[in-house]
C-alpha cells in the first residue's frame, strides 16, 4: 500500500524496492522467465500505471523496468480489477471494474513492439483472465461477476463465445493443468465449474461463498466462507469459536476426494510455491502445507478400505504395474474376506501378469467359487499368460458346468493367432471328458493330426471319417499316419484302405477339401514299408501287390519279393486243378519277368519251400546251376531228362557227361540205352580216356563188354590213326631239321657264291658296288641304303627273321607261367598238346652245355615221353 514491491526468498530474508510512489494494486510473475508484470499508481486518482519488470537486470540497484504505460481501456480512466501474462510474452490482458478488457500484442517489454487494443466491453466487472494454449490457437478466458466468455487473440477478429450466464468474484477462477485439460476453473458460491474454450465441461458442488480460487499440482484449493461447516484446526486456538471462519479446501478432481480442509481466520492469499502451498493470513503469518508422498497417502486410505480411491491416486500418480498390482491384490482380499467373491475375483484379473496365478486358483478352488474360478482363468487364457496346467482347469471347469456355449466360444477361434492356450493339452482333457467332437474340431483346426485320428478309431470308431481325414492330408503326414494307423484300417475296412495305400505309393495327391497342394507334383512312398499292414489280409495284399508290379514296374524287390511268396501259398493250398494250373502259370511268369536276378537265393529258397519244383529248375538253369538240375532228375529217376540235361549243357560243364555215366553205373536196372548215348557223347569230345570209362562201368553188374564194345573199337582205331599221323610228321620234321643243320654246316665250313645277277629289291641288272647275304640275296648298294633298318640285317629276311625272334622271346617270357599252364592243362580236352606245347617252347628243358655231345640232347626226349606217359595215366586215375 505504500508503493514497494518485496522478494521473499526461501531463506525468508526479506528485500524491495519502491516501485509505485503511491501503491502496487496488482502483480504478476511469469513462471518460465524472470519478468514481473504490476499495475500500480504514482499520483493521486484514478491512473493506474503498468510496468514492466526484467527482475535479471539491474537499474541502481532496483529490477530495470523494461516499459511503463497506462492502463486506459479508453477515453476515461478505470480501476484495473485483473491481469494476466502470457507466458510467451506476446499477450497480455488487463480487466477492468467497468467491463473492459485491453489486450497487449506483442512483445510486452517493448512499447514499440507492443499494440494495445480493446478486446471485451461488458456491463459487469472483470473478475478474471486466463490465457489457455493449446497448439498454435491461443485463448483468453474472461470471466465477470455475471457471465463467461472466451476469445481466439491468436486470430485477427477474435471471434468470442459465450460460454455461460453466471460468473464469480474476484480471486474465484484459476487455469487447470494437462491433467485436466487446461479447463478454466470458475468457483461460483454453489458449485465449481469447468470450462473448454467452446463449452462448459464438468461442475462440482462445492457449497459455500468462495473467496479464493487456485489450482497447484493437480488439486482445485478453495478459499471459501462456510458457515454450516466449522472443523477442527490445527492452525487455530481451541477458544476460538468465531462463526466468520474460512475454509481451506484441497480437493483432488481426478480422484474425487477431498485431500485437506482446515479452518483459517482472514487468509490473505494461497501461494504454490518451492513444491507446497503457503497459507497468508491477515495476522502476519505463513502456513506451509506440504504434500504427502505417494505411499503414505495409500497406506492411508488402505487403513480405510478406500481401496478405489487409491486406486485412482495411483493411476494418477503415475505408480508402475507392479505397485498396482499390489493395491488390486489388497483390494481383492479384502473382497474375498468380506465374502464379495464376484468383486475379488475382477481384481485379481487385475493383477494377472504380477501376480502369481496359483494365489488366485487356490481361492476359488471350492465347487461353489468354480465360476469366479472360470472367469479367472479365462482372461489368464486372453493374455496369453496360460500353462497347460491352467488350460487343463479351466476346460475342467466348463466341462463341470456344462457350459458347451462358453467352451465352444474358448475353442473356436477364427486364427492360430488368437488361440491363447496349449491345443495339445485342451485336446486331451476334452478327450478325457468325453467331448469328442470338441477334442476333434480342435485337432483339426489346428493340424494335431495324430490326435484326431485318435479320437476317430480308438473312442468313435469312425473308421471311414479317419481314412477320409488321412486322405485329405499333406503326403507326409499321410503316409506317416498310415504306417501307425493302417493295420486298424485294414482291419475294418480292407478295400478302402487297400484303395488309398495304392494311391499313396503312386501318385498321391490330397483329396480337393484337404489341406495339401493338389497342384504340387505327386508323391509316391515306399510300398514296400506298407507290406506288414496287410498280415491277415491276403486278398487285398495280392491286389496291392499286383497292382503296384503293373502301374510301378521299379517298384522295391520286396514287392515282388512278397508276390512270389503270395503266388506260391496259393498254387500250394489250391485243389481246383484249373486254378491251381492257372496261379502255376503266373508264378512261373512272375519268375521270368527278370526281378529276381540280384535276389536269386531267396527266390530259390522260396520255391524249394512250396515244394514248386518247375521254379526250381528254371531257377537252376538261370543261374547256371547245372550239376542241381542234374541231381534233381538223379533223385527222380528221369532218365531221359538227365540226358537231355546232358545235351543241353554239356558245352558249358563237360563233368555232366561223366556224371551221367557214374550214374548209370551205378543203377543195377538195365541202361544200356542211356550209357550208349553217353558214351557216344565222350567218346566224340574226348572227355574221358577209355581206362577210367572202364574202370568205371566196372561198378555196374548188369553191364556187359557188349556196352563199350563200340566205344573201345573206336576209341582204339582213332588213336591208331593218331598214332601213325603222329609218326609222319615226326618223319618230316626230323627230315626238315636234317636239312637246315646240313645248310648251317655248309655255311660254316664251306664259301658261298654269290651267283645273282639282278638285285633283289628293284630286280635290275646287278652293278657294283652292290651288297651280298649269306641267305642268298644280292642288292645294289644304294638300293640296300635305301631300304635297309640294320647294315646287319637282309631287308629281304628281316620280316619273318622278325617274326621268329618275336615267337621265341614270348616263349621265353611264358616259360616260368606256372598257373597257366595248369589252367590250360586242367581245361583242355586234349592235355597231351598242352604238354607238348610246353615241351616245345622249352619249359621242361634242362640246362645244356654247349660241351655236351649232341647224344646227350636225345635223351631229354626220351624222359619228356615218359614224363608224359605218366602224366596221362596219373590224370586218368583220378
């Protein structure tokens, strides 16, 4: 009232400055800079001045004053009732006692810079202003005692709106914060009301006649004159028991509670300032008001069972999940203990996520709780937050309260996707509850193949649903499932199945309504490994069998393996002599179709066990098995087979032949037509020498000289002629050998003479200087040059001197080839050439010195025909 302005710091040192020469009427500091707006008077009258405070610089000591100017809403002057800053520094409003409101526009600390305009003109006193911000749009909120309006001032018409017909005092209105909205608050003496800058918002009824309005960190603080109510003060004597009291309110909007209320005597002004509320009454004295911390102010109101409440203050505090979770276990506990189990169970939903699930599960576990329990369980499942456990109890749930709307409802889902639970686990207690279409619908929807086909054979015996399922399957799963479930298939319904496994291991693809690519290129899959599903079977395994052999021809060895072995069970156990005739045919047919070549000994096997002696043989003959066929018509008695045998494969293994003979030996039954043919046979190709032949129808009783009477006549006469063709060329060779030692003698001791007249090359007149051989051929010197390889060699002999020279060296090479010579000489049927082609090449020589006299070279001939006398009769011993 004297004109200064004073700083209260928060070491409460108090210092001003003389800022008016009469009196400061209004102040306002801006929150985000150092700048003080006041209106003051420096002379006597109405002319209230404004200034303009930069409280960072300094004038002689005093805050610069940055501008000063009127406050004149026009021609007359007028009491300046309100003023308000914008924080940008751009607006600000003054109001005045008749109605009028100037707006400033611009920057407020320079005239220059600066517009002053009239911007409201009323018949009722200005009571308030506030600038509300919201994006780039700024509004100014005017309130009088009568009315509430609100301008757009970042416009250039400032369009206006009324927003209602009732107003308040000075003091009375205040600027909410973000936390509800920026609402302009105007405190009227009964309710609280709540403005948008278009429309009126929310209205509290707060009774009584208001005097001071303020809004500080979420909280409405009402200064209000009561006086119906009179509480307790802890501020104020007990003997004191004035009825002009005033209240001070603290109320949260939010959580709609009243925080704090006490009674003041003649409070001045509510400041917010250093994070609490300072109270300033009339008789000199500052009341701090601090702020509870978040946990005290729960603890409080859990003392009280205000759970909702401090559930509100805690959203509105901002606490954590976790620290929520706590209150809505609290909360659900008390419920539970007051026996409100449909409100426990929607706060422990609350805490899902924090809290442990079983806490919950094991409250409600009583049949009577088993809904509570259900909706639980249910939203555990919705977040995803579900074991299997919880999966298995709830369907258990649903399954006691027969409720099939809300099981079908968890079930079935529209997308994998959305399923919140264990499919497999769900499967299995449906199945176990006996809700088989469930259980199915699930294992479908979800491909759990196994489990379907499960259920469809082993609980609803739907053996034509579960081979259609398996047929409308990827080729991989089809095939798997068909290797578990094809011998119940088979059991069952052995056409159908048998149907299906022969389009699987040809060409599968999934039936049209299956989840396959029927698109894709068909699969085939091993028939061979499906062969066991058809034990008990035979019918429909020999129409698999013989369909696969026909449509697959590389279809696995087993196949045709097993259809042998099928074929020859039949022809076997068959009595019709037509039909047995006929399964002889396609088994000796299947034999010949060439698919037994690598697996020869298990075919034999199998038809040595089915006593099917036609495969027997043909199979011997295949695999040249020449001396079984022989016994098997040995044992049998067929003589004329054993023969036939004879001709037919006597090239191949002469040993059949004297086989053949042995045998007949030894049959004391007269068989002279037999070992007639067979000894024509030996004695053509010379297989055996006469004495063993001898020797061995020597065993045979019935057997007369008359028998061999031929053979040995021809035997004998043959070897006669060989004898004397043996002897002339003996003759000759000894001749030819006389003759070529009678020439190399001549050479050796007597001259030669060169009688040839013409060269031997180009048979021209012969000339000197000319070239003469000892061999008898005579050529020109320049011929001889010409055609020569060696100056040592007649051109003339050198080819077949070569080729002589060639012979000798490759027997001498094979001199020392032991293992040949006995294979040539076990294989040969004329063994005497064998040897003696060995003698020539010289391999039974002994080493001869040129020393010895040429007697000495007879002798090795003579023991050479010994040796081979004896080897002849030594060979036909054995």
């Amino acid at each position: 009232m004297e004109g200064q302005i004073w700083f209260l710091p928060r070491s409460l040192q108090l210092t001003g400055f003389q800022a008016y020469k009469l009196r400061v009427t209004h102040l306002y500091q801006l929150k985000q800079h150092n700048i003080l707006a006041s209106v003051g008077e420096d002379e006597e009258g109405i002319n209230p001045l404004v200034k303009i405070w930069n409280l960072e610089k300094r004038d002689g000591g005093n805050p610069l004053c940055t501008r000063i100017f009127p406050a004149i809403p026009g021609t007359e002057p007028t009491v300046v009732s309100c003023l308000t800053v914008h924080e940008n520094l751009n607006f600000m409003a003054i109001g005045f006692t008749d109605g009028s409101v100037t707006l400033n526009k611009g920057d407020i600390t320079r005239d220059r810079h600066s517009k002053t305009q009239i911007l409201h003109k009323g018949n009722y006193p200005v009571t308030g202003l506030a600038f509300r911000q919201a994006g780039k749009t700024t509004h100014l909120f005017v309130v009088t005692t009568e009315n509430v309006q609100s301008y757009i001032v970042s416009g250039k018409d400032y369009p206006r709106v009324e927003l209602d017909t009732h107003g308040c005092g000075l003091r009375c209105s205040a600027l909410s914060d973000p936390s509800q909205d920026l609402q302009f608050i105007v405190a009227g003496d009964e309710c609280v009301y709540l403005y948008q800058p278009d429309e009126r918002g929310p209205c509290f009824a707060f009774e009584g006649h208001k005097l001071i309005a303020h809004w500080f960190r979420g909280y409405l603080v009402i200064v209000s004159r009561d006086r119906k109510v009179s509480p307790k003060s802890e501020f104020t004597s007990r003997d004191s028991q004035s009825s002009d009291k005033q209240i001070l309110n603290i109320y949260d909007l939010c959580n709609k509670f009243i925080a704090y209320s006490a009674i003041f005597e003649d409070i001045v002004d509510v400041l917010a300032e250093w994070g609490s509320l300072y109270v300033l009454t009339r008789d000199g004295r500052v009341h701090a008001l601090q702020e509870k911390d978040t946990q005290t102010k729960l603890e409080m109101l859990f003392k009280k069972n205000l759970f909702e409440m401090a559930i509100n203050l805690a959203k509105s505090q901002h606490l954590d999940s976790d620290g929520l979770a706590q209150i809505f276990m609290q909360y659900g506990d008390h419920l539970y203990s007051k026996g409100n189990h449909d409100g426990a169970v929607q706060q422990y939903i609350r805490t899902i996520g924090k809290l442990e699930p079983s806490y919950v599960i094991r409250k409600f576990l009583d049949a009577q709780r088993i809904h509570n329990l259900t909706a639980y369980l249910q939203t555990l499942h919705r977040q995803s937050l579900a074991n299997a456990d919880h999966t298995t109890l709830l369907l258990n749930c649903y399954t006691k309260l027969k409720d099939s709307s809300k099981l079908e409802e968890f079930i079935k889902t529209k997308s994998e996707s959305e399923v919140h639970f264990d499919v497999e686990t769900a499967i299995k207690v449906l199945r176990q509850a006996g809700y088989y279409s469930h259980a199915l619908y699930l294992a479908e929807n979800h491909a759990h193949h196994e489990w379907y086909l499960k259920i469809q054979l082993e609980d609803i015996k739907n053996y034509q649903e579960a081979l259609r399922y398996i047929g409308k399957l990827p080729f991989e799963q089809a095939e798997s499932n068909m290797k578990r479930y094809g011998k119940i298939l088979m059991h069952h319904i052995p056409e159908q199945t048998t149907h299906l496994l022969k389009g699987l291991c040809t060409d599968y693809r999934p039936s049209p309504e299956g989840r396959g690519d029927r698109d894709a290129p068909g699969c085939r899959a091993n028939s061979e490994e499906f062969i066991p599903i058809f034990a008990n079977n035979p019918r429909e395994l020999k129409a698999f069998l013989e369909h696969m052999s026909e449509v697959q021809p590389d279809s696995p060895q087993g196949i045709y393996d097993t259809l042998l072995e099928l074929r020859l069970q039949n022809w076997a156990h068959e009595k019709d002599p037509q039909i047995k005739e006929k399964l002889h045919a396609e088994a000796i047919s299947l034999l010949k179709s060439g698919r037994f070549c690598d697996v020869f000994d298990k075919a034999l096997v199998l038809c040595q066990m089915h006593d099917f002696q036609d495969g027997v043989l043909y199979l011997y003959e295949q695999g040249k098995l020449f001396q079984q066929i022989m016994h098997y018509h040995m044992q049998h008695e067929q003589y004329r087979q054993v023969i036939a045998v004879c001709e037919r494969h006597g090239e191949q293994d002469p040993s059949l032949w004297e086989q053949a003979l042995s045998y007949f030996a030894r049959k004391e039954e007269d068989c002279k037509e037999y070992v007639a043919a067979v000894l024509k046979h030996i004695e053509s190709k010379n297989l055996m020498p006469p004495l063993l032949v001898v020797q061995t129808l020597a065993h045979n009783s019935t057997a007369t000289l008359s028998v061999i009477r031929d053979y040995l006549v021809q035997k004998l006469q043959k070897q006669s002629q060989q004898i004397a063709q043996d002897e002339l060329r003996v003759r000759r060779y000894r001749e030819e050998t006389t003759r070529i030692r009678q020439e190399i003698q001549e050479l050796k001791a007597s001259p030669k003479i060169f009688q040839k007249t013409k060269c031997s090359i180009c048979n021209s007149a012969l000339e000197l200087p000319s070239v003469h051989f000892l061999c008898g051929h005579s050529f020109h010197q320049h011929c001889f040059e010409s055609y020569s390889e060696s100056d040592a060699d007649c051109p003339t002999c050198l080819p077949e001197n070569r080729k002589v020279m060639d012979m000798i060296r490759a027997q001498e090479q094979k001199r020392d080839l032991h293992d040949q010579f006995q294979h040539q000489l076990k294989c040969s049927n004329d063994s005497f050439s064998v040897i003696a082609d060995y003698f020539g090449r010289g391999v039974f020589n002994k080493l001869t010195l040129l020393t010895d006299p040429p007697t000495a070279r007879l002798t090795p001939s003579l023991e050479a025909g010994l040796q081979r006398d004896l080897l002849m009769h030594s060979k036909r011993g054995t």
